[in-house]
C-alpha cells in the first residue's frame, strides 16, 4: 500500500471530534508508510486504508474494537481513534508507529563502520527507519499461520475472504473512517468459523487446525507480548504446527524484535546470501553470514530489502493451489 507524501495538516479531511487523541515530534526524515508496511498483508488488507497523509487501521483492544487513524504532517506524528477501543489504541501508537524501537546502538559510528557499505548505504537513505510493535499476538498469528507453505498470493486471498466474512465492520465505517474498514474477528470468532469456510477460504485442514489450535488459549498469547520476543517465540514454538519461521514472523510485528530472522522463509536466504556476496545460499548459510550482527539481524534484513538489491529467481515459482473444489 503506497501512503501519499505528508500534507500539512490544514489540507487534511475534516473528521470531526475523535474519541481518542494524540500526538509526538516525527523523527527527522521518518517514514510512516516505511515504517507500518510489514504489518500490512497487501494492499488489499482489509484491516487498513489509505489516508492523504497516512493510515487508518482497524483492530480490537482490550476495551474493544477500535478505528485508528495514524498521521505524519508539519513534523507531526498524530494518532485519532474512534471506537470502543478508542482510548486503548491510541495508547499503542508510539510503539506502533516504532518511536519505542532504539536504533541508537545500531547507528552508533563504530558499529556502522561494520556492517556492509550497501548495508550502510541503505541506513543513511533511510535514518529514521523505525521497526513497528502492535502487542496484538492474535491479530498478528492467524495471517501467519495462513502463510504457512503457501503463496503470499493464496494466503492473502484466503485471509480477505475471511475476515470480510466473518470479521466485523470497523466503528465508523463509511462515516468517519473509510467505508469497507474491518476488524478482524476475535479469537472466539476464528474459532466460531466453521470447516467449509477455512475450505472456501482455500486453507487446508493443516493450517485451520494449527489456527484452532493456538487459539484455544487465546488469553495466554496476548500475555505474550508482555514477556520478552524470545520467550514470546519459544511460547509459540510449544505449540504443535507453529515453528520457528512462524514464530519470528509474529515477534517481528508483535515485539518489534530487532534480532528475529524467518528461517525456513521460501526466499529469504537466497536474498540475503545474493545480497552479502553475490551466491544464493541456504538457511545454513545465511545465519553464519548474519552472525556477526546477532541483536541486529532483523535491522541487516530490513536495510537489505531497502537498498534496491534483488535476487535472480531461478527455477519454477511456487505454484498457486486451489484446495476449495477438491
């Protein structure tokens, strides 16, 4: 999803009085649309929209389900809510929009001086980069699992056909916030989906029953995000059909985890070995090659993606499965 550029704040939609309010200095150079993309699944998310000068995101809360609407004007990072939940989403905002993610040991000169220049190069194109934490396991688990052994094409898909189905619509929706906005459903309501659904949805049986499966102690994964990124992902390891892929996949949104890094991911390692030496490598290969910067793993990761590298694909693309007629 591409965020337009900041507008000053005069030229923002008018929206009235929201529920929840508030505001912080933007970091010099920060990118709101940077920041905010992992937790997007595609642009067809239906959890988030565009905003002339942002994000509106729609999740629940422990207070309930809330519309959050997150903005970069005039140096201004603002966050307005509308919702039960209202109060309880903008309170999760700084971290949200990275501004709790410290970089400060990352960008220190002797350390920078370390790492590889396109590494460095990317870092200084990108100063204010922040790593984003929502706190919100549930939310951040279900598409995961989804994305399990499949394409990024399928699982999309399948998570917009089920949160249109059985989620609900965002608050204010088509009045304050865009219309089409939803919530996701809740752990009870991912569990209320019954198996023909998950089968439309193209999900097979292994991946619906690691999502039931999980969330049959929904309360014990939020507590989650209170405990450190490694005991969160050494807690979700212990549940059988979720692994280390899986694990670091939600730590990286949920903890903002400077250090977790995807092994098993489909092309990961041969990105991360074509771009530190120029060969495509294996799991392996790309744990020793980023072990030098162990507690900055996901930081290398990122500054990778963002300095323009791309890997040659060789061989077949993953196919494309459609499970719902078979």
């Amino acid at each position: 999803m591409t965020l337009a550029d900041p507008l000053p704040r005069a030229a923002l939609p008018a929206l009235g009085t929201a529920d929840a309010d508030g505001s912080w200095p933007a970091p010099d150079h920060y990118s709101l649309a940077a920041t905010c993309f992992p937790l997007q699944r595609g642009d067809g998310d239906p959890c988030f929209a565009p905003h002339p000068a942002g994000l509106w995101a729609a999740f629940r809360t422990p207070d309930g389900p809330a519309s959050l609407l997150l903005t970069h004007a005039a140096g201004t990072l603002r966050a307005r809510a509308w919702g039960d939940g209202a109060a309880s989403a903008v309170a999760s905002a700084p971290a949200l929009l990275g501004l709790t993610d410290d970089w400060s040991a990352f960008d220190d000169e002797a350390y920078l001086a370390r790492l590889p220049r396109l590494v460095r190069e990317a870092r200084r194109r990108n100063p204010a980069l922040r790593l984003p934490a929502t706190g919100r396991v549930v939310d951040a688990l279900v598409p995961t699992v989804l994305e399990q052994k499949v394409t990024t094409l399928e699982a999309r898909r399948a998570y917009r056909y089920l949160v249109r189905r059985h989620g609900s619509q965002a608050p204010g929706a088509g009045t304050v916030a865009p219309a089409g906005l939803m919530v996701a459903p809740s752990a009870e309501g991912w569990q209320r989906i019954p198996s023909w659904e998950w089968h439309r949805a193209g999900v097979g049986p292994q991946r619906s029953d690691t999502v039931m499966r999980a969330l049959r102690s929904a309360a014990g994964l939020e507590r989650l995000a209170s405990r450190t990124a490694q005991e969160a992902a050494a807690a979700l390891q212990s549940i059988p059909g979720i692994g280390i892929w899986t694990a670091a996949e939600v730590t990286q949104r949920t903890h903002a985890d400077p250090d977790s890094i995807s092994v098993g991911d489909y092309h990961l390692a041969h990105f991360v070995g074509y771009a530190l030496t120029g060969e495509r490598t294996d799991d392996a290969g790309m744990l020793r090659l980023l072990a030098p910067w162990r507690g900055h793993r996901q930081r290398i990761v990122r500054m990778l993606y963002l300095s323009g590298v791309r890997a040659p694909r060789y061989g077949a693309r993953m196919t494309v499965q459609d499970h719902r007629f078979h």
